[in-house]
C-alpha cells in the first residue's frame, strides 16, 4: 500500500517555486538552460531522492518526495517567472 502525504509534497513545491522565481540570469553570462540540461537535474533529483529515502515513518515510497517535489517546483518557477537582471547601472561607474 503506497502512502501519499500531500503536507510534504506541497511545501517542497511551494517553497521551490519562490526560489526557482527568484533566479536571476546575468545577460553577460551566457548561460542557458537547454532541454539536456533539465533532463540532467530532474535525474540527479530522483537519485538523490532515492538515496536519501523517505522520511523515517513514511511507508510505501523508496524516494522523498518532498524533496521531488521541491526539484520540480525550482524548474516550474524558473521556467514560468525566472528573472533576467535588467540593471544599467552594471559596468558604468
């Protein structure tokens, strides 16, 4: 019997949504985030998760998934609401 605990799951979103919103791209930096990029974090979250297991008396799930959760919503809040710094005040003093 699989086990579904929706306080974990939804803090580990909402607080990685704020963060992923929060990410700001230097336009000088040149850095990009393509679909293998993506692919590659998402795949080292489920490593890590599984490695790191579920909270001690949560039964039914190998992974945490709360911290699944807080990968996906870091992605969501970059891709939906990521900022590029727009500061003119950069390199002119």
């Amino acid at each position: 019997m699989v086990y579904f605990y929706l306080g974990p799951v939804t803090l580990g979103f909402l607080l990685g949504f704020i963060l992923g919103s929060r990410v700001k791209i230097f336009p000088e930096s040149k850095l990009n985030f393509t679909l293998g990029s993506f692919i590659v974090i998402v795949l080292a979250a489920i490593i890590v998760a599984y490695l790191e297991g579920p909270f001690p008396y949560y039964l039914g799930l190998p992974l945490a998934p709360g911290f699944i959760s807080g990968i996906l919503g870091i992605i969501i809040g970059k891709l939906t609401l990521g900022r590029l710094l727009k500061d003119e005040n950069i390199g002119s003093n």
